[in-house]
C-alpha cells in the first residue's frame, strides 16, 4: 500500500510538471490595462492595453459584448495592442482573444482569451456620507467591490453616496453607492434574517438594492435612521444592523427584525457640510 501511494504522488507530480511544460510552449493573452476591479473616473477614457508573452494575432476586443477592436490597434515599440474607449459610467466587462502559437495543437495555434470586470465611475460631485451605530459609532466600511463590514470612520472606505428615487416627507426609497467602489450599492442577498449585506453592481431596478430610510429618533438635534430593505418580503424584517457574535457576525453589517434598538439605528454625517442630517428621511443632498 506504501509503495502504491508513493507511485500514485510521483505520478501526480509528473503530471503536474508535464502540464507546465505544455502551457509553457504557448502563448498567452493578457488584459494588461484596465486590472480587474480597477476604478476608472470620467471623463478620462479608457486605456487599453492587450499583451502577451509570445506573438498573436487576429487579435478581437470586445465591452459589454460590443465589438471595439477597431479601436484597439497594434503597438509596433511595445508589441501591445493599446487603445483608449469612450465608455459611459457603470460596470464593465472586457474581453480580449487571439490566435496564439501552441507548440502541441493542431496546426500549432489555438485561441487564448483573458477577462476582466471594471468600473467608470461619474465623477465626484455628489454628496458623500457617513454613518455611525447609535450603540458603538461604528460604521460602514467597503472592505472589497462586493464585501462591507463595520469599522471606525476611515477615509473613503466609510464615505457613502445615499440617492433618493423619488421625493416624500415620511418614507422614501434610495440606493446607497460606495465612494470608494462607486459602481457597487449595498444589497440584501435574501431574506434571511441575520444574513450578513453585500455590495453588488448598482441597478436602481433591483428591489435588495432599494432602501427605505426613515428617522426614528431625534437626539439633540441629531437624527437616527432606520434602513430598511424593499426586497425583503417579510414584514418589520430586512433592517440594516450591526452583526453579534452569538451568530458569528461580530463586525459585519447584516440585517434583522426592525426593532429600533441602538445597533440598528443610524446617524449620517454630511462630509460636505461636516455635520449630521435631521430631516424626517437620511437622503438630504
């Protein structure tokens, strides 16, 4: 049996070493420019870059599905592919493909590809917020384009974009956009309660991005929010709240039962103004 796992680890070994021989002898294709989750601000264009370690061709750029490798020409003093795109502000996803040279293919060529997601973001103008825990004055904090938890007031990492979709005195809906991934928006992933929120690509269509704000409290002068979740179907259920670790979520933002107790409500620093909303809802610009 001894002899037979030795023989068995050698054999995986010389397949693993045989693979990384093979893929050594072929040619890659990399989308060197934009990096994966980069942050792109209007209204620079973006750059491409298309590179690789051998020589390709037949080289094709698409965005979003949309053929652009008219734009995206060959480099002769690099031996990149470069070009720079007139992109709107979102999310955005590019794919790069070439015949590639392959030592073991047929007619040694195969066709290598490389993806990646980035963000255009719109510019800096809006107003961005922070918001700090009644029970401790944690906050919110964008710890990755689709992770949050809860941390001290850090920079841009706890500054927030809260946009209202429509106008009212009592309740009204808004999306909640990170600074510092602003194509993400904070997203209930289902109705569990206790389930820990997310960031996911903004879309203003989607009801787990939609939240209700409403001020529950006035303490002087100060307001505290209350956030509740539209896609969430059960009733008084779907609230913004700071994890505990009797459930294991200690530090992270999660949602629960709508209760108003001090770690589900929400005070909001206007960075813009240095100081923190009042009105009946949090979304004032």
């Amino acid at each position: 049996m001894a002899a037979t796992s030795r023989t068995f680890r050698a054999n995986v070994l010389l397949s693993a070493a045989v693979a990384a021989t093979l893929l050594s002898a072929c040619a890659n294709v990399k989308i060197q420019a934009p990096t994966a989750d980069a942050v792109l601000t209007l209204p620079a264009a973006t750059h491409v870059v298309i590179t690789s370690s051998r020589s390709i061709s037949n080289v094709a750029v698409a965005v979003d599905g949309n053929d652009v490798s008219n734009q995206v020409a060959y480099a002769p003093g690099s031996g990149d592919y470069v070009g720079d795109l007139a992109l709107g502000a979102g999310m955005h996803t590019i794919v790069a493909s070439a015949d590639a040279y392959c030592s073991y293919c047929t007619g040694q060529q195969y066709r290598a590809s490389d993806t990646k997601t980035f963000c255009v973001a719109g510019g800096s103008g809006l107003t961005n917020k922070t918001l700090f825990a009644q029970a401790d004055n944690l906050g919110w904090s964008s710890t990755g384009p689709r992770t949050v938890a809860l941390a001290s007031d850090a920079g841009t990492e706890t500054k927030w974009t809260l946009s209202p979709k429509g106008a009212g005195i009592l309740s009204v809906p808004g999306t909640i956009q990170s600074r510092l991934f602003p194509c993400s928006c904070l997203r209930s992933p289902n109705d569990t309660n206790g389930a820990v929120v997310e960031l996911a690509p903004c879309n203003s269509n989607d009801p787990r991005q939609i939240w209700d704000g409403t001020r529950e409290q006035q303490v002087s002068g100060v307001g505290f929010y209350q956030f509740r979740n539209q896609g969430v179907g059960a009733a008084n259920r779907g609230c913004l709240a700071e994890g505990k670790a009797a459930d294991g979520t200690a530090g992270q933002l999660v949602q629960g039962d709508c209760s108003g107790t001090s770690n589900q409500l929400w005070k909001v620093r206007n960075n813009n103004l240095n100081q923190f909303e009042a009105d009946q809802t949090p979304w004032g610009q």
